[in-house]
C-alpha cells in the first residue's frame, strides 16, 4: 500500500487481504473457518469505507492522489476505515474472535504485518486526518487493550 494512487493502495490492501485468508484457513478445523469468513467480512467492509472515502474525494478534488485528502468526511471515514483495519479501539470487536481461531503463527502474522499497509496508509495521509478523532482512538486504544 505504497502507492499514491488509491485505487492501487486499495488493490495492495485487498491482495494483502486475500493472501492472509489462505493462512489461516490451513489447518482444516471449523474454528479456523469461522476466523477466516469474520476476517473477510470485517476487511471487505473497510476497504469498502475507504473506496467510498477516496470516492467522496475524488469528487470533490478531482483527484486520485492520496496525498490530496481534503475533504473532512472523506478524511474521518478513512481513519474509521483504516482503524477497523488495524483492530484498533474503538473497532477491535472482530480482533480476539480471529486470533483465538487461528494457530499461533497466524495469530502473530495478523497483529503485526497485516497492520503495515493500512499504517503506511495512515502515515501518508496524517496531516489530512482529524487530530481529536485520532487521539481518541489512540487513548481508547491504550487503555482498552
């Protein structure tokens, strides 16, 4: 997700996405299925809230870049979108029922390199991003876990 277009930000995402679907569905065991389908749900339904935001964007700025975030909602929708992505507070709800059904290896892949893309993400875009919503998602995050 080093691009600075988002439609090729978005692709890296969802490849990033798919590649890990394969990893945790290994192991033949119901819980691993059930892992596999909440991370797919919860990682469609973000990238879909960033397609949008990049979309309201592009409408309004007439660009594709992602370092021309201008508009307010498309730049609060974003972060919402990258934070379901990382599993961070306050939208974590899918992050612990994933990682108890994956093995430890897994467990260990989705809290640290899945996080990389949509954190690059957010680096690219934090000057754009709502300083009081990033905070209460970094507090939210450091308190609750």
């Amino acid at each position: 997700a080093s691009s600075h277009h988002w439609l090729l930000a978005w692709t890296g995402l969802e490849l990033n996405m798919l590649s890990i679907l394969v990893i945790i569905m290994k192991p033949k065991h119901p819980r691993t299925a059930e892992a596999a389908i909440k991370y797919f749900l919860t990682q469609t339904i973000a990238s879909t809230m960033m397609l949008f935001s990049s979309t309201i964007n592009a409408i309004q700025t007439g660009q594709w870049d992602i370092s021309m975030m201008t508009d307010k909602y498309a730049c609060t929708m974003l972060l919402l979108a990258m934070t379901m992505k990382i599993g961070a507070a306050p939208i974590y709800f899918w992050l612990p029922e994933v990682m108890q059904g994956t093995t430890m290896l897994t467990a260990l892949i989705i809290a640290t390199w899945q996080k990389i893309a949509p954190i690059s993400i957010l680096f690219m875009t934090y000057n754009h991003l709502p300083p009081k919503i990033m905070m209460t998602i970094g507090i939210l995050s450091t308190i609750i876990g």
